[in-house]
C-alpha cells in the first residue's frame, strides 16, 4: 500500500510510458474472480476494461531485473522471503555477505546495506521507489467477444488427461492485437544508472499470464520517450561506476 504522505513526500522524477502488446491470446489468473466460470480470469476493471495488474508486471519485472543485475556481477539478495531479502540476507555465507557492504549500497538515514534490486524495488525495510501502473486496454471490449479456451489438467505421473479436471482458462481473443498502456514512475532516490536495468528487463519479459506453454500471452513492448545513453549502460558494467 502506497499512503498517499509517500506520494507527495517522493514525488516521480521520470514517467516512462510503456505499451504492452498482446500478439496472442492473454490469460491473467484472477482465482476466484466473482462474475465468471473461468478459474483464471482476466482482470477486468469496473467499467469492464481488460488489465494487465500492476502487481504481476511488478513481480516480473523485479524477477528478471534481478537475473540481470547478478548477471552485471552485483550482489543480489533472494527475494521474495523477508529473511534472505535486505538488509538481512539470512542465508548468505560470510564471504558474500560482505560483497553486499559497498558504498552503492549504502541508503540515506541506514545503516544496513540494501542491494541494487532492493533499491528500486523495496524490500521488507525499504520503501519501493518504482510505482508499476495497471496496464489498462483501452480496447472497447464490446466489439470483442469473450473467449472461454477450455484445457485440462495432466497426470504427471500417468501422463493421462484427467477427465474431471476440465477448467477454463477467460482469455482475450486471438490475434487481437490488443494494446495494454500505463507508465512507470521513478522517484526520488531511485538510482539513477539504474534506469537501463528497468529497459533491459521489460525487454525480457515476453510473456505474462498463467499459460505461457498454452501459447497465451505472448506479447512485444513499446516504448514512448524512454531512452537509455551509452554512459547509463556503461555506469551498469562492475568498475564503471563514479
Ligand atoms: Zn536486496
């Protein structure tokens, strides 16, 4: 929960506009969405307009920021448990817990270390300075016929479809080049080399929803006004920091 003191205190310093389009059908679980047979629902909004929640775009997003970063040789903590999270990093051997205890992770009134991932996106004992919008479609779904894509759950051990456990996945039509818009906002104290990492892994999401291997939710990103300088990259790369 963001309380609206949070907001006014941290005002965003840099908006970027993002546009996620949908190539295929999209499935977002909802479970025990109210209004539908479907176990998995798209996320609706009260006017009936398709959303992508934030919150999933978040946690995606933060997943393969987190790949990246360790990639670039930072120090990254494991999220999601609080304990092996900064700034206690419960589980991590002596020698790497030390790597943690440099000045880029050093936070303003703390004591403890946050790492970079736990800079932009928070942690148990930091306050998140990226605000991940619902992506709304804007699509007049009135011209767009609900999809109910039936699919069945499989046995593993037997590798038999079990015949009771038919469900149904609400998904968004087909091919329907549908366009999911909403912004992402950096705030004050969000590391400013940074940024690139945020462009980087929105690139390495290629998919969201439940049903990936179902061949739901493939989708490209578009980005407005949003661009990366070679000295944002550079400020990335161990060594390349001032
Ligand atoms: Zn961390």
């Amino acid at each position: 929960m963001i309380a609206l003191q949070d907001l006014l205190s941290n005002p965003a310093i840099e908006t970027i506009s993002i546009t996620a389009v949908i190539d295929t059908a999209l499935c977002i679980g909802a479970g025990g969405s109210s209004g539908t047979l479907a176990d998995k629902a798209i996320v609706r909004t009260a006017d009936q307009k398709l959303l992508i929640p934030a919150s999933q775009l978040k946690g995606r997003l933060r997943h393969e920021c987190e790949k990246l970063a360790r990639g670039l040789g930072w120090p990254i903590c494991q999220s999601p448990n609080a304990q092996t999270m900064c700034p206690q990093r419960a589980n991590f051997p002596e020698n790497e817990a030390r790597d943690f205890e440099r000045e880029e992770y050093r936070v303003p009134g703390d004591e403890r270390y946050h790492c970079l991932i736990c800079q932009m996106f928070g942690n148990p004992a930091l306050p998140s300075r990226i605000i991940v919008d619902d992506l709304i479609c804007a699509e007049d779904l009135d011209n767009v016929p609900e999809v109910l894509r039936p699919g069945v759950t499989i046995n593993r051990r037997r590798g038999t479809a079990e015949e009771k456990k038919l469900y149904f996945l609400e998904t968004s039509p087909a091919n329907a080049k549908l366009r999911f818009e909403g912004q992402i906002h950096l705030q004050s104290n969000f590391p400013s080399y940074a940024k690139a990492l945020i462009l980087a892994g929105l690139h390495h999401i290629n998919a969201l929803g439940g049903s990936k291997s179902a061949g739901l939710g493939w989708l490209k990103w578009e980005f407005q006004e949003f661009s990366v300088n070679e000295e944002a990259w550079q400020a990335l790369l161990p060594g390349g920091r001032k």
